[in-house]
C-alpha cells in the first residue's frame, strides 16, 4: 500500500511523494532528491518530522504520519563536528518499536537543534542567534569570529554611543513588556503596551535626537517647519521592525527561538498590537531590505557569515530540551542575560536598521528612479530593487512601478466639469506622463421631426408626460416602418433613443386591441429590467390593457405560471427562449399565436458561437409561430455599433429587413484621454524551469499596474463630483478596483467609501436590482463593472467612462464610452491601457482607434455542428419536413437531417418523397435543448467536483478541461484555491479538495493542425479564387490535434517555476477551419541568410497576425489560436502562416479572416516594425502573447519582419504577375 507524504522545505516549498509504507527513509531520501528542485539544489540533507531527525535505515510505517502532518528537509553543508554527541544505537532492521518511538521523538528534538547549528557552522555566532549576552565568547564554544553581522558606516561610533545613552523615554514600557510572562503576551494589558511601543516608532528619526532624518536629508536648507516626511509604506515599515524587534527581544528574555509559527501566531492577533494589515511577506521585506539585521534561516540570500545581535526566524519544529550541551550552555547564557543587555541589543538592531534604510533611500533618489523632481517620490519595491541590485539603465525614462502613495493624491472634494479633470489629472496623478493622447469630440445637434399624425391620443399623452414633443429624424422614420408592417434594425449611435423606435410601435399596437402580443428578447437580465422600468414609467397612468412580464432565470415558478396567462408583452432572452419556451411552446400558445412584434435589442452583442446559436433559436421561433399558430410576427432589430448590421440581423433568416441608420440625434462634446501606465523596473518571469534560479537576474522594464491606475482615476472621479463607471474585463478585476479604490477614499475622502460599489454577475437578483436603483437615483456615484453595463442600461446621467484595457473590439469600446454624456452634458471617457499588445498599439498610434471604421459582427448560422443540435431541438419541438422548413434553416438542412438520421435522432415515415418526408425526434435526450449550452458548442463537458461535499463547482469544455484540471492541478473557484487530485477520465470527473498553496499549475503542451488534403497541409492551388479575393491565402476545414504531456508548478508571488511535472493524458482532437498563407522559399532562404532563426520568426509573424485580428473583426479572445512553436521539439513543420478557428466545427471566422489576410499581414508588419522594444524574442506589445501555450517561447522579431515583408511582397509580385498576363492576353 502506498502513502502520501508531505516534504516542506525551511522556505515553505512543499511536494507530495507517494511511496510504499514499508519503504526506508533512504529511499525516501532519493525519491526526494529526483523530484524537488530544493533538494536538487541542496542536495546534502537531513529529514526531520515532528522535530525529530529521521534515520536511514527505519522505515516509513515505522512513525504515526496523521493526515496533514509532513516532514521538513533541512540543508546542511559538511563540517567537522564541534560537539560529540553519541547516538543512541541503530534499531532493529524494523524501525522503533511503538513503545519507544515517544521517548526516541522527544529526546531527537535536541539533535535536531544540534544538527542545525553544526550544519550552519557558518552562522555560528551562537551566543547572538537566540539572545547571549554581548560578553560570552562563542569563537571558543562553537567556532564563531570577532566582527558581528551589524557591522555598518560608523558602526563602532554608533555602537559605543548607544551604550552610553540613557534609556529611552518609552524604556520603562520596554522593560515592562520584556518581564512579562509569555503566556500573557496576547492578553489585553501586555498588547496594549506592545502597540503603544509600536505606534512610537512611525518616522526614521535619528538616534541621537527626535529629528526626522528624511527632512534633514531633503528638506533642511527650505523654510519649511521641520515635520516627518516620512512617507505612508515607509512609516509602516517601520512599526513592522519595531514590532518583530520587541517580539524578538520578548522571546530573548523568556530563553527561547523565534519561528514563523511564532510570528504567524502573532500577525493573526495585528489589530492588538497597532499594525493594520501586516502579513508575513512584510517580515520577509524586511529581511530583503537588511538582511544583515533580519535573518530567515533556510533562504540562502539571507544566509550570512555571523549573525551578532541580529533577528534570528528559526525554522518551527524545534522544542528545545536540556539534554544536549549546545542546549545547556544556550539556556545558561540566556539566564545570564540582564533587560539592559537585551534593550542594548534592540537599539543596535535599531540604529543599523536606520542607517541602511536612509542610506537604500538616499542612494535611490540619487539615482532618480522616479524621474521627478519631488523629492521622496519612491516606493518600498523601489528599495527593494535597489538592494537586489538592480541597476537603472544611464538615460532611460524607467519610473518607479508606483509613481506615488496615497500622501501625493488629491484630496480635494470641490466638484469639476470633465475639461477641468483633464488638467487637473495633467498636473497631478497624470505629471508622469500617462496621458499621451486627447481626441475631442465635437459635440453635434439633433435632427427633430413632429410625432407622427397616426398616433392615438393615448401615446401621445405618455410621451407628452414625459417631456417628449418631437422625435428625432431616424425615431419617427423607424416608427413609420413599424407600423406599416416591415422587418427593421435601426442603426444609430448610443444614447440615441432606440427604445422608442420599438416601445411606440408596439405600445400602439397593443393598445387598439386586447389580442395582440409582443416579446422582447435581450441579452442580459439588467437590460430586461432596465426596460420593464421604462415601459412601466411610459405606460404609468394610461388606459391601456397591457401586463408585461419578465421571464428569466430569476423569475420564480409561481410568477411563471402566472405570466403564461397574463402577460401581453413578455421580456426574455435567448437562453430562457431555447430552453424553456421553444420546448413547451404549447402552454405559451396563447402569447404565440398572438404574437405581432418580436424585438432584438443590442444585436451587436449576438456574435462569435453566442450569435451563432441565437440565430437558429430565433429561426426556430419563427418556424413554431407560423407552422404551430399561424402568426407571422414583424421583427425590430436595434443596434447601436455594427459595421454591417443589415446583414448581421440576417440572423432571422428574414426575406425582407429594412436598415434605418441616418441618425437624428444629438452628441454632446466628449474627451476622449488614452493613459498609459509609467514604466518601471522588474524582473522577468522565467520562460523555462532552467531559467528559475536567475530570475533575479533577469531585468526588464514594464509598466506599473494598470489596476491601481484605473482605482486612483475612478478615486479622482468620485471625490470631484463626476458619475463614474469603471469597465473591467472580469469579475475579478472589478473586485480589484473597488477594493483598491476604497482604500484610497479611505484615506482622502472616507466618507465616500460607500458611494462606489461592483456590478456584475454572480450577484443575487436582489443585489443587482438595488445597485442598479441606487446608480440610478444617484446614492451611487459609481460603479465598477463588467460588460454587463455595457449595453443599454438606463442608470442615469454619467459623467465619465473608464476602460480597463482594450474590451476586445472598437465597437464595444464606443458602446462603452457611450454610457457617459447622456442628457447632452458634456463628457469624459478614459482608456487605461494593459501592456498587452492591442492596448500598446493604440496607444501609440491613437489615430488608428477613432479612424478606423466599426468591425463586421460574424455569425456563421449555416455552421453543420451547430445546425445538428438546433435541428434536433426544432424536431423534438414539432416534426420537421424539408419541404416546408428550408426557408428557415437554409440549404444545409438536408445534410443536418441525414446526419441526425445516422445518429439515431430522427425518424420518418418512409411515405411520400423524399422533400415531404415528415421527421420526428428519436434522440436518446429526453429534452434535447438541455444538451445544448448556447453560450459554448461543446458538448462534452469534464465535471469538477469538490471532494469534501460532492459539490458540482463548474463543468468545463472538453477542449479546455486538460488546460485547468489534471491531476496535482492548482484549480480556482469563487477565490478558492484547490488540489485536483483525481481525474476520472471514462466518467468525465476532475475531483479536487480545498488547499492553501502559494504557486500555480500551467500546463505544457503542443497543437498540430492538419490542413485537409495532405500531409503537411497543402491543398491544390485554384487560381480562380485568387483573382476574386486578391490574395493567396486560403480558407480550409483542419484538424487540430492537441496532447497535453506535463505542467509547471509556479510560485505565485515571483512567477518562479520550481518544479515540472510529467502528465500522460489523451490526445483532444476536432474537425475546425483555418485560414493560411503560404511561406515562399525564398523568404525562408532570406532569413536564413541573414543568421536569423526561420521557425521563431514564423512563430513570432503568426502571433502578430493574431494580435492585430481583433482590429478588423468582432471575435473574442479565444476564438482563434495559431501554430506555437515547441521547443522542445525539432520536427519538421509547414512553412506557413496560419490561423485557425478554436472552436469545434468552427464559427466561421476563418472565412472573413481569409478576406482580409493582405491588410492582416500589413497591420502586423506595422505592429512589430514600429515596436520599439530592444529583445529578440519582442514584448508584448508586439510578437507575444498571452495565449502563447509555449511561453512565448522561440521568437524572433527580426525575422517575424523579414518573413512579413517577404510574405507580402510575393503577394503583390503575384498580382502583378497576373495582371500583366491579362493585359498581354486581351492585347492578342
């Protein structure tokens, strides 16, 4: 049988081997030794558990390992043994005998404590490790030197005086503290007394006088009043030294060691001893800042050659007993210590603490790491850099990664128009530099048209009520259309009144008869109740019959019920429409039957595989409203960015669709700020396990957190008056700015703490109707929000939009910007840039955003996989005939049928033709539509369940299952960290267990594309299509073969890889499309010839063709994928470009990408050509990515560049070519 034991290294790293309970130590040992990279790095070790040093030659089962129990791996290096210690003879070849193994594991304990001190021989200024008193001697007891760690400028002057200085004015509070019992440390009046101590020490004054050392450093010669400067991190710094050089001289007094179960013991009772939100990386930032004064025993940067009078963090195991003579003469020299000699030792821990914390500082702003003239404009990593010896490269424009705290933020509360912010923002967060582009826009009037004669008097009293007399020109031309019975979509711009263009027609014709009905379909929960508000406050005091209901996932079952019998306007979405209305149409028959108007609100957002599957669901509708009821309702799309929105709201399959886009309606004038985070110093993530142990030597510049930007922004906007909302991409981040946000309010404006609050899903319905009615009625002044407050949502007048990152296409940015300026009140929209590469592209040609025109919106309706899965649920709905439903679902309806046939999914009645056979459902699922997720076209999903309660937490895509559980996988669910442990690869399970770990999992992994119709990809040349489409690139079906054959474990904190693990998990493979361009050779032969690495650039080429995609279509970040170098690997591979769709069966992307594969090639050659970056690998803003499944491994820019030159200039020789052919042929 085998056992699971848990290894921890003294730095907390951890692994867990698995190994036969009957097997040796020693082979334990060597297990240890070939699967954890500390014990590779420090090969010479010893094994303790429970304190006691394991032996060799026992056996596992020979020690009680409880569940969470593990062994610690202490390093050692070979000395010659200072004290002689006999151990106790070796056992039977068995182990211990149970009766034994207590006394054996207490009296090791003092072994153990032997072992570390003679295996840190090099440490051995004993007396000083726990506490001796200046005056014993241990070069005579354990081989210790004369000079202390603490040995600075001035030192010995410093010293001297110190010994001569009375006690400090809090002394007679020391000494209290020190001769209290340890057991009382945590009650009420020894706490009080230790954060009474600490809240002392909050300025680096010096030690001769009250002074503050930074205001005679850098202010003495101003007339200033003489004040601390010291800033906010830095006066926390320092209450931290003090508290852990109390706590260390408490646990000196009291004879014992200093661990970090201690000082984790401790931080979790912080508020009792004044120090907020410390946590034990601020004890580790302190070793980091002077590790000659703070010392972590088992991090080898810290490992010094004496430790004098330093902090001494032991490891934790340690339970020290008086049988051993290093014990006995550590316990008589503690006894031997007088208070004053312990209060001695504190204040030379304090005086060279000082003195290296002024001396960091001063260097730094010598060194002018901020670029500023404000002095004390730096940061603690700015410290930290400098004592890992970072140097700043002569010249460069590098800033600090935080340009300022929270003491240089406004903290003005006056209110301010948007065009004053800007210059406000200029001259204070923004004096970095961070606002390198304003666009104006102008502001534009409205087109206004009397309300048509056609109106009843009704409507007309409602619109009156409402303070509208006329309407703009696009309104009143749509509501015209309506009315006469077309199909439509309308157009125009946000904020432009669309709702109108809908809720009249429909009102009107709602209210002339008590039979007719109507549906609104929206997207997102919040827009249907957003619209509910509207239409009650429209219809509010009217005469009219009419019962609105929203039907969604909030709704209850009793309200369900009674909106099935009531309801004359129903609001939905395409999920409640596919899974709960189209299969029981018959209790809505009497909606159905009369239903008069169907709308689509913010078509835009139907796109990728989400627009696909909407536009066979509407297409269903319209075939059970016809075949079942005999209703042919009219269609009303509203769009409000969309580059071809006719053809997009094709999705209906419409035969007629007229477009209304010429806009009547007013702009007001917005400022359009691109702000781009300073530059700063860090250190390189290592791109492979090797690179892991010099990662603190790899240096690059990037930019300071976009997050904290953004939160200093909406701060800024909040404190003067200016509505907000702050656009995030994910859940996460928008928890992120909120809470960073309010910790800045907190500081400069707290009573504004709880005016800002996060909008997003995963919200109670409660929840999300009370922040949507507090935005509103203006408690809120803002919100940090996902897309969900994207589209049309009416949460009152807005006076500023920010935008964390690029939202994944133009369109979507304007929809957002959009949100701001209503009322025509002027207005404000700030893009935050990521460092990804879009956000930097934009960032530096700004131009090319508001020039550009608006992306096409892709909806591939006829995609085979797709239509399969609709047609299975239309004919569960009602029996399907070819004859009369290829109207609706198109020519590939016949495939679909034969294909379902084959499948087991359909039956016919053998009788009549084959166009008016009738089919009807078979399928194995009872409701076929609860097989389909509209959201992904996958299928096949993994379950992942928490083991503790067999909780569902998530089910994943199979194509993405193995990127996020496998086994030893590091697995995220609301915030929670777990453990996979097993994977049940038949049933399709990843079961997994909470866990407290500090690194992450990323697997490795490789994808081969096979273009159909050989072997490397290269299908027959048709040269036809080439004239028509003006490139040589081609569109193909593809299949796409994934294996998965190992993962990284990664240190979160510093992106370290520490260890890498072996995976053997089955190949995924689906049928897809992709769009590719051929390599010539000699463009191969270019870059060859200029010793430049052919493979990386072509790697390097298709990540820049990925980069720039989103710039020319509406596709979301994972739709497409494109061929990543391995490099582990020396196949050979296609000479090619090549994007492929990563969705199974496809979406139809490919085919638009394959139009536009000359302006691709064009965008990215610009993209990397102008990147000013100096790596040959590039950066993220050109050649990398964050897909990259290698790491943004082998890259090369410089031949990325040759390639896209070659590439683009074989193009147009060709087209030249074949110009010239035609010429010379119509001239014979």
């Amino acid at each position: 049988m085998e056992k699971e034991i848990e290894i921890r290294s003294l730095n907390g790293e951890s692994i867990t081997i698995s190994i036969a309970w009957h097997s040796s130590i020693s082979k334990l040992k060597a297990l240890v030794k070939e699967s954890f990279l500390p014990a590779k790095n420090s090969p010479k070790f010893h094994l303790f558990f429970k304190g006691a040093k394991l032996r060799l030659e026992s056996r596992i089962e020979d020690y009680q390992i409880e569940p969470g129990e593990f062994m610690v791996m202490v390093p050692f290096t070979k000395k010659s043994r200072q004290f002689s210690v006999e151990p106790d003879p070796p056992g039977p070849h068995t182990g211990p005998s149970k009766s034994s193994r207590e006394s054996m594991v207490s009296s090791a304990a003092d072994l153990a404590w032997l072992d570390i001190m003679n295996d840190l021989s090099s440490l051995s200024d004993v007396s000083q490790l726990d506490g001796a008193p200046s005056n014993f001697s241990p070069s005579n007891k354990v081989g210790g030197g004369k000079e202390g760690v603490l040995k600075v400028e001035g030192s010995s002057k410093l010293s001297s005086n110190t010994k001569r200085k009375r006690e400090p004015e809090n002394g007679h509070i020391l000494r209290d503290i020190l001769c209290s019992d340890f057991k009382n440390v945590f009650e009420q009046q020894t706490s009080d007394k230790i954060r009474q101590f600490v809240e002392s020490a909050g300025c680096l004054s010096s030690p001769t006088k009250d002074s503050c050392l930074l205001f005679e450093e850098f202010f003495k010669t101003s007339n200033e009043t003489e004040q601390c400067v010291c800033p906010s991190w830095l006066k926390r710094l320092l209450k931290n030294f003090t508290f852990l050089n109390t706590f260390y001289a408490f646990f000196h007094i009291q004879g014992k060691c200093m661990t970090w179960e201690c000082i984790e013991g401790a931080l979790k009772n912080r508020g009792r001893f004044g120090l907020d939100d410390a946590c034990i990386s601020d004890v580790e930032n302190l070793s980091l800042l002077c590790p000659k004064v703070v010392v972590i025993l088992g991090k080898q940067e810290n490992m010094v050659s004496k430790l004098g009078s330093a902090i001494v963090i032991g490891n934790p195991s340690t339970d020290l007993s008086d049988q051993s003579g290093l014990t006995k003469m550590l316990r008589t020299a503690r006894k031997k210590t007088p208070t004053s000699a312990v209060i001695n030792a504190m204040e030379k821990r304090v005086v060279a603490f000082k003195t290296e914390l002024r001396r960091a500082i001063k260097c730094c702003m010598e060194k002018n790491l901020s670029k500023t003239s404000i002095p004390l404009m730096l940061s603690l990593e700015d410290l930290i850099l400098m004592k890992d010896g970072f140097a700043v490269p002569e010249g460069s424009e590098v800033k600090s990664a935080k340009t300022r705290s929270l003491a240089s933020a406004c903290h003005g509360l006056h209110s301010m128009e948007p065009a004053e912010m800007i210059e406000h923002l200029r001259q204070g967060i923004g004096k970095h530099g961070q606002i390198v582009h304003v666009q104006e826009i102008d502001a534009k009037e409205a087109m206004y048209v009397e309300l048509p004669n056609n109106l009843s008097e009704t409507l007309k009293c409602a619109l009156n009520r409402m303070g509208i007399s006329a309407l703009y020109s696009h309104q009143a031309e749509a509501i015209q259309a309506s009315l006469s019975g077309k199909n439509i979509v309308v157009a125009t711009s946000t904020s432009s009144g669309k709702s109108l263009c809908y809720n009249i027609p429909v009102l009107e014709s709602l209210s002339q008869n008590l039979f007719p009905c109507a549906m609104y379909i929206f997207p997102t929960k919040a827009l249907a109740q957003d619209q509910l508000r509207a239409l009650l406050e429209m219809t509010r005091g009217l005469d009219i019959d009419l019962t609105v209901g929203v039907y969604d996932g909030d709704t209850s079952q009793e309200h369900r019920i009674w909106i099935k019998d009531n309801a004359r306007l129903l609001i939905t979405n395409p999920d409640m429409l596919h899974m709960s209305i189209l299969p029981y149409h018959g209790r809505f028959q009497r909606i159905l039957s009369n239903l008069r108007y169907i709308v689509i609100d913010e078509t835009h957002s139907y796109k990728g595989a989400f627009g696909c599957h909407t536009a066979l669901i509407l297409r269903r509708l319209r075939r059970i409203c016809f075949h079942a009821y005999g209703s042919d309702p009219s269609f009303i799309f509203c769009t409000a960015t969309s580059a071809n929105p006719r053809e997009h709201a094709m999705l209906a399959n419409l035969q007629n669709l007229e477009l209304i886009q010429n806009d009547g309606s007013p702009c007001s004038q917005k400022h359009f700020l691109f702000w781009n985070p300073p530059l700063c110093l860090g250190s390189k993530a290592p791109s492979s396990r090797n690179d892991s142990k010099n990662v603190e030597l790899d240096v690059m510049t990037r930019r300071s957190s976009s997050i904290m930007e953004v939160s200093y922004l909406f701060a800024e906007m909040v404190q003067h008056g200016l509505r907000c909302i702050a656009f995030c991409k994910t859940r996460k981040l928008c928890e992120l700015v909120l809470c960073y946000t309010r910790e800045i309010l907190q500081e400069v404006a707290h009573n504004l703490v709880g005016s800002i609050s996060v909008y997003r899903a995963g919200y109670t319905p409660q929840e999300r109707r009370r922040i949507e009615a507090e935005l509103f009625e203006g408690k809120l002044r803002g919100v940090a929000a996902t897309n969900a407050l994207e589209l049309g949502i009416d949460v009152g007048h807005i006076d500023a939009t920010l935008h964390l990152g690029f939202p994944g296409s133009v369109a979507s940015l304007w929809q957002q910007a959009g949100r701001s300026g209503r009322r025509a009140r002027p207005s404000l929209a700030v893009y935050v840039a990521l460092e990804g590469p879009l956000d930097q592209y934009f960032m530096r040609f700004p131009q090319k955003l508001f020039g550009r025109p608006i992306e096409h919106c892709q909806v591939d309706a006829h995609n085979q996989k797709v239509l399969e899965q609709h047609i299975a649920c239309a004919g569960y709905e009602l029996p399907l005939c070819l004859q009369y439903d290829e109207k609706y679902f198109g020519s590939g309806l016949d495939c679909a049928i034969m294909a379902l046939k084959l499948k087991g999914y359909l039956s016919n009645d053998r009788l009549g033709v084959s166009s008016s056979k009738i089919w009807n459902y078979i399928g194995p699922e009872e409701r076929p539509s609860h097989a389909v997720s509209i959201r992904a076209i996958e299928t096949d999903r993994y379950k992942v369940i928490d083991m503790s309660n067999n909780e569902v937490l998530e089910e994943i895509e199979e194509s993405k299952a193995f990127y996020q559980v496998y086994e030893g996988a590091v697995y995220m669910h609301q915030g929670i960290t777990h453990l996979v442990k097993d994977l049940d690869l038949s049933g399709k399970i990843a079961f997994c267990q909470k866990a407290d770990l500090k690194y992450y999992t990323k697997t490795r992994d490789y994808t081969d594309i096979i273009i159909t119709g050989g072997d490397l990809g290269y299908p027959p040349v048709r040269a036809s299509e080439f004239e028509k489409l003006r490139t040589t690139a081609q569109a193909n079906a593809c299949n796409i073969t994934t294996k998965w054959f190992g993962f990284y474990r990664i240190w979160r904190a510093s992106n370290r890889i520490f260890d890498s693990v072996e995976l053997s998990l089955p190949a995924y493979s689906f049928e897809s499309q992709a769009a590719w361009i051929r390599i010539p050779p000699s463009v191969k032969t270019a870059v060859e010839m200029q010793n430049l690495p052919f493979r990386a650039g072509m790697h390097a080429a298709s990540h820049a063709l990925l980069n720039v995609v989103p710039l020319y279509m509406m596709c979301n970040t994972f739709d497409l994928g494109t061929e990543c170098a391995n490099p582990h690997e020396t196949r050979a591979v296609p000479e090619r470009i090549l994007l492929y769709d990563q969705h199974p069966g496809g979406i139809g992307i490919t085919a638009q990408v394959q139009l536009l594969f000359g302006e691709l090639l064009t965008a990215a050659l610009e993209l990397v050509s102008t990147c000013n970056c100096m790596s040959c690998s590039g950066c993220p803003h050109c050649v990398q990515v964050l897909s990259c499944g290698e790491y943004n491994e082998v890259l090369d820019k410089e031949a990325a560049i040759v390639i896209l030159e070659g590439v683009i200039e074989a193009e147009k020789s060709y087209f030249e070519g074949k110009a010239k052919c035609c010429e010379n042929s119509a001239a014979n």
